[in-house]
C-alpha cells in the first residue's frame, strides 16, 4: 500500500455534519473541486455502490467499504489498483477532528500514483478545509 496524502482538521461542527455531507453524494462538487460528479446507486451504507467522475477523467466505480459512527472508507476500483480514501472523525474538548487518508494497493499502483498522485496530494487539503466550512454552514 502506498499512502498519497493525508489531512486532519478541526471543527465545531458536530461528526453527524460530516456524515450528512457525505451521504449527500450528489453535492460532492460544491466541497470537492475534482470532482464533476457523483452517483450512489442506493442509501448510504456499508456495502453500497456508486460511480464518481473525476474532472478531466473517466468514470470509477467506488465501494463504500467500511461506514461506522467514527469511519467512512470508499474505495474506487481501477484498472490494476484500488483508490481508498479514509475518512476519520473524532470529538474531543468539544471539537471535531475530521482526518483523511489517501491511499492506493494494487500491482498498477506504481502506474496511478504517477498518473493522479500528485494532484490528489495537493487537493486533499483543501477539499477537507472546503468540506468542514459546508459542515459548519458556512459557504466554501
């Protein structure tokens, strides 16, 4: 496994904000800027699947592989490899911490980490930053 990027945030808004942001899967782009679109083919469950179009990509089937009140994993299937995103959220003193982890597996990882690596390691920050302004009501 090679990890891509990671980012941890704070925010006062509650972890049942963060889980709404994502189940709401068709409002990704409003937080997401690399992502066009994004369809989930049922509820938002472990287990459920959907299709994501990247800008300037094809379109990937994704899993959501693990969704728990503290985790959402989706994982986007490609061609030799499998693209996680790992979302963790956290409170403490009253805040919630919100963490993501980007990684890749597969025999082509080598292939897609040179391919789309770099630009996922510079946008998981600011999606994050642009994800907890929406959860906290604020216009990202």
């Amino acid at each position: 496994m090679t990890i891509i990027a990671t980012a941890q945030a704070s925010s006062t808004a509650a972890p049942a904000a963060f889980f709404a942001k994502w189940a709401d899967m068709a409002t990704w782009p409003e937080w997401n800027n690399d992502t066009e679109w994004v369809r989930l083919d049922g509820p938002f469950v472990q287990g459920a699947t959907g299709t994501l179009k990247p800008k300037g990509g094809p379109k990937v089937p994704f899993v959501v592989e693990r969704l728990n009140d503290s985790e959402f994993v989706d994982v986007s299937k490609l061609i030799g490899a499998r693209l996680t995103f790992d979302h963790q959220v956290a409170v403490a003193d009253g805040r919630t911490t919100i963490s993501v982890t980007v990684s890749i597996d597969g025999p082509l990882r080598w292939l897609w980490t040179k391919v789309m690596g770099g630009d996922l390691a510079k946008s998981v920050r600011p999606d994050l930053d642009a994800l907890v302004a929406v959860a906290e009501g604020v216009r990202a």
